[in-house]
C-alpha cells in the first residue's frame, strides 16, 4: 500500500517572513502525524528557510521549478544542485501554469526530470488535458503523450521512484474539480500505462496524485479512489487549517 502524499503548491505567494510563519504553525499541527507524506512548495526565494523551519519533522520542501543544465548562462534559472543546497527534497516539473504559461514542453520535462533525479531530487511530474481536449475525448491521448515523451530514457526503477500529479488544466484555479470518478478514469489509465511501458513494480511504487481545486471539501471522496494516492493543493494550502484538514481527511481516506 502506498503512503498517501499530499503536497502543497505556494505557487507565487508568500514572502520569506510570512512563509516561515507558516511552516512553524503548520510545523506544530501535523507534528503527530504517521503514515502520511507532506510536502510544501513555497516560492524560490523561501526554500532554504522554510527548510529550516521544517527540519526533522514530517513535512519535506519541494521547488517550483528547475533548469536541467548544471551551471551556465541561463539569467534567472537556478540549477536541481542548488535547490538541492537550498533543503528542497522534492521538485515539481512541468506544471500547468509553467506549460501554458512559459512555454514548457515534454521535452524540456524530459530534460527537467533527468536533472532532477540526477541530484536526488524525487520529480512530482504534472500531466493533463485542456478543457478542449477533454471535450474532444483527448484525454487518455494527451496522457500518453506525456508518458512516452516526459518518461522517455528512464528505467523502469526510476519511474517507480518518482510521483506523477494529474492536473486536468480546466480544474485548476477554476473552482471546477473533476469528479471522483472522472479523477479514477484518469488515475487508472496512467497506472495501467505504467504497468505496460515499464514493468508492474514502476506501477505499483509510482504515487499518482490529483490536483485541480482540491479543497477541504472535496479530498475525502478522491483520495478513497483506489488509484488517486493524495493530491497536489494549490490555492487552498495556502491557509494552514484548510490545509492541515486535507492533509488529515486524505490520510483518514487512504486508511479506510
């Protein structure tokens, strides 16, 4: 059975002094916590001391973002070596908004995934559709897209130690969330694409995560689909008690 992981995506919000506020409060609510995996990802400039905050307890820190080249003239980028400096044990790649937004590829997560790893960093790799798509019954295309072209090169024993976050793109920040059933459908196809292109172990090992407006609300009856392994929270982790009772509710789902 795999250990749910809820992760928390700050996105660009919070600065050092109100994160490490944060990080020491939420720091004394999960402090009890067992059989479940918590990660924050607060802006780059908070990494290092949001780190500090959380050393030796159950939360771990993740980037936003990295360059897969070590070193070089690249204004603006930081290296998996430095985030890796910073206290960051985990990296997210390719989310939505860096896809859309500034123009990431498969291949460039590809390259991103590779750095990651090679730094001891575990990726949490973001796929899914455009509300286009999913309304063109794209849905399982675009995910094997990304699959095959994000994975491509690695070994089965890598992909297993990664986690993979299926973010249908007309969820996130909309209030819109996929159903439960919808989340399962998705969920299944990535696990079952796993099993084939790699080998069963990569499927079993490998955690899946939904995000996409996942709230207080809403967490229990996803988290309790027997592929969705937690979730990627974005604009609702940025409140500590919304997000200490997803990080409760999920667990107690995962459980049942």
């Amino acid at each position: 059975m795999r250990t749910p992981l809820i992760a928390g995506n700050w996105k660009m919000f919070k600065t050092v002094q109100e994160a490490v506020v944060y990080a020491k409060e939420f720091r004394s609510f999960v402090k009890d916590l067992e059989d479940v995996d918590i990660v924050v990802a607060p802006p780059f400039t908070a990494v290092h001391a949001v780190a500090e905050a959380v050393r030796n307890s159950v939360i771990a820190v993740a980037a936003q973002n990295l360059h897969w080249e070590k070193e070089g003239a690249f204004t603006g980028e930081v290296s998996a070596a430095m985030v890796r400096e910073a206290g960051a044990e985990y990296v997210l790649v390719g989310h939505s908004e860096r896809r859309q937004l500034f123009g990431e590829t498969d291949q460039s997560v590809n390259k991103k995934i590779g750095a990651a790893l090679g730094n001891d960093l575990i990726p949490i790799v973001c796929i899914g559709e455009t509300l286009a798509e999913r309304e063109a019954n794209r849905t399982f295309d675009v995910l094997d897209r990304q699959i095959r072209q994000g994975f491509d090169g690695f070994s089965a024993a890598q992909v297993g130690s990664l986690v993979i976050a299926y973010e249908p793109v007309w969820a996130i920040g909309t209030g819109r969330v996929a159903t439960s059933q919808q989340a399962q459908e998705a969920h299944a196809h990535i696990r079952g694409r796993l099993r084939s292109w790699f080998n069963d172990d990569a499927a079993e090992q490998c955690h899946i995560l939904y995000g996409g407006s996942v709230k207080p609300d809403n967490i229990a009856e996803l988290a309790a689909q027997p592929d969705v392994d937690g979730a990627l929270v974005g604009g609702a982790s940025l409140d500590v008690r919304a997000f200490f009772e997803i990080v409760t509710k999920g667990r107690a789902a995962r459980q049942a």
